[in-house]
C-alpha cells in the first residue's frame, strides 16, 4: 500500500466543568487522514500549537514529499524527512506533523494486519495503570479539595494537579495547594503535580523542600525550557522524583534528559514526539537506563499503546479535558476504571472518528483559532472564571 493522500483539518472542542457552569478549557487539535492507493484510511492527530503552520506543512512539504511511499516503511520515511525537510533537527511544527502522520501509518498498518497498534510495537500487555489530571490551575484550595475528592470517589487511585501557570502566585501559594489536594484525598490516593515549565530552578526546588512531606509520586516539568542541566541539580537537591518530556521533539532531546540524570521519569508522548515510530526510540533509550515511562500532555487513547506495547510503560494520563475531547470525537475509546485502562484489541488504533462531529466543530477560519481570555493551553484566566 502506498501512501496516495493527506488530509489536515483543524478543530475546536469546548470542556466544560461541573460545577463550573461554562467552559473552562478551550481544545483544539491537527487531524490528519492518510489514504492509500487501494483506498483504506488510517488516523492521527497533534495538538494545538501553531496549528495552521503545521497544516501548511503537512499540505505544502510533508505530503508532497512523502506521496507513493510504502505505509509500512516508517524508518524511510522518517529518514526522508530528516535528511530532505529537517537536516537541522528542528523540533515544534515539523515534529508535529510527522507524528500526526506516523501515527496515520501505524492505524494503517494494524488494520492491515489485523493487529492493534500496541501489539506491533512489542505487545507487552494489553492494559496500563492509569491516572487523572483534575486540578485546573486557577483552582484554588478549596477547588482542589473538593475535586480531588469527586475524582477519588470515582475510582481514580492516581491524580494530577497544577502548579505555577498563575503570574499573580507564588511558589508558597502552590505549597498551600498541594497541601489541600494531599489532605483532601488522603494517603493512599497517589498526587502528582504539573508545572508545565513554569519555574526558575531556584523557586522549583523552594517549592519541593516544601513539599516533601506531601508523598508528591512526581514533579513534572518543574523548570523553564526543560533545562537538563538545571533539572539534574533541582534532581539531586529533593526527594521529589522529577519527570518531563512531553514535547521533546525527537530521541536527541532525552538524550540529554538521561545523559544528564535529569529525570526519574521519562514521558514521551507520540502526538508531539515523532509518533510511534520515534517514541519507540525513546522507550528503549529509557530501558536501557534502567527508567520507567509515562505519558504527559494527555490524549490517552493514542499513547496507551506505546505504554501497553513496551515493557517499561507505565501510567496513562487521563487529562480531564482530553480524555473528554477524544470521547467526544471518537467511538470506542476506553475510560479507566478503578486506576487501570484495558484495550479493545481491535486493529489499529482500535476507536474510529465520529464524522459528524468533526464536521461540526471544524474551523476554517484562523480567527475562529484565536484563545481570548485563555492561556496558551487553552484554559480560562483566573479572572475569567465564574464564582462556585
């Protein structure tokens, strides 16, 4: 099968919160459709960074260039675009839409064989322990308190909340937060906490001394740019383990993660990493140092497969405002119950999209794009957000 066609659209979803009464993350993602030469289609999709610029490349050099090529020569594929389109080793708009479709290739490929993607990159099992991102960062103490309890007492044995991300906070407002989050889910509820590269090193390690007692399972992108040499020192400095990685563009990026012991916990994500392909790379990178996997940045229903396939995968993030995105956009999806995910083990990707819905919410106007009164996650400013 050769690859015949690429199609990239840009779409919107709105989350709402209950409780909050409107909505208070605004989602959009590239979706991009690979069709061959005998016909069949295979999926994919990245996230919301610079979206028209990664649809221009995929229509204006990755298509072109790639159009005739076998599906099941990723490796070449991959080599074309590094040496023809990327001899630099950029990362961002390049990345991104090479993973949304090598991603495509492999749902191709599962279909064709009959075999689901988790299963074709080394199928080591067919399920993964799971956790939910729940705590919003304009959420204050009690916010989180009271919804770290709604996500406990529905199952969830693992949660994730934001620091930093609030210029009118400080470190020692975060410490008040987790404190509340810890005690309002109590001891056997794992927390984990998110930065998303908020923190200069020096408030970075304030905040972990402060916290150490909060049995804190990691501190994910503690620090500004993913700094390898600066994680490495907060690293050495706090009980807290450290993770990062989601939107490393490529194996070379955690390269200097792991030469440098920078983290405890690598988190490639396929959507931004390469996609499967090159996430593959980094998970046995990983093994070969002895360090286990998790997924950042959400979208479950894509990276489960990569954390269920290799044998060092570990929890998969259920980000309140994807995990609802995906449901909403595609049938089939898993949900984790009680801390764990099981496949379907259909071919593939094994969900398929909802037409209709993608229809409906796709934009072709770049000014329908725009995040007024949002951050660059698309969440809600504080001041935005209707009292509770």
């Amino acid at each position: 099968m050769k690859i015949e066609k690429i199609d990239a659209t840009l779409h919107r979803h709105e989350i709402d919160l209950p409780g909050i009464g409107k909505s208070i993350e605004s989602r959009m993602f590239v979706f991009v459709e690979v069709t061959t030469d005998e016909g069949q289609t295979g999926f994919g999709l990245t996230g919301s960074i610079l979206p028209w610029a990664v649809i221009a490349c995929i229509q204006n050099h990755l298509a072109p260039a790639l159009k005739g090529r076998d599906i099941l020569h990723t490796e070449a594929i991959h080599a074309h675009v590094w040496k023809q389109l990327n001899s630099r080793a950029y990362t961002g708009v390049i990345s991104n839409a090479l993973s949304a479709i090598d991603v495509a290739l492999w749902d191709l490929r599962g279909k064709a064989e009959n075999r689901s993607v988790h299963e074709l990159l080394g199928g080591y099992r067919n399920w993964a322990p799971t956790y939910a991102t729940f705590g919003y960062p304009f959420f204050d103490e009690a916010q989180l308190a009271d919804y770290g309890r709604k996500f406990r007492d529905d199952g969830h044995t693992m949660l994730k909340m934001v620091v930093g991300g609030e210029p009118t906070r400080t470190w020692r407002d975060d410490v008040r937060r987790v404190q509340a989050a810890r005690e309002a889910i109590g001891p056997d509820v794992g927390l984990m906490i998110d930065a998303n590269c908020w923190f200069n090193p020096y408030d970075a390690r304030l905040l972990c001394h402060a916290i150490e007692d909060c049995n804190v399972m990691w501190f994910e992108e503690p620090i500004q740019q993913n700094d390898a040499r600066a994680l490495a020192d907060l690293r050495q400095h706090t009980s807290v383990p450290i993770a990062a990685g989601q939107m490393e563009g490529h194996r070379w990026r955690y390269r200097e993660l792991v030469s440098h012991h920078a983290v405890d916990v690598l988190q490639p994500n396929v959507l931004y990493n390469g996609g499967f392909t090159e996430s593959l790379k980094v998970a046995h990178l990983a093994q070969a140092y002895n360090l286990p996997l998790a997924n950042g940045g959400g979208w479950p229903i894509f990276n489960m497969h990569l954390l269920c396939g290799v044998m060092n995968g570990g929890p998969v993030e259920f980000h309140y405002g994807m995990w609802q995105t995906g449901k909403h956009f595609f049938d089939g999806t898993p949900d984790p119950v009680n801390g764990r995910m099981t496949l379907s083990g259909k071919p593939g990707l094994g969900f398929t999209p909802k037409r209709d819905a993608l229809r409906e919410a796709r934009i072709t106007d770049p000014s329908q794009s725009r995040l007024e009164g949002r951050d660059s996650h698309g969440y809600l400013l504080r001041e935005a957000i209707p009292a509770t």
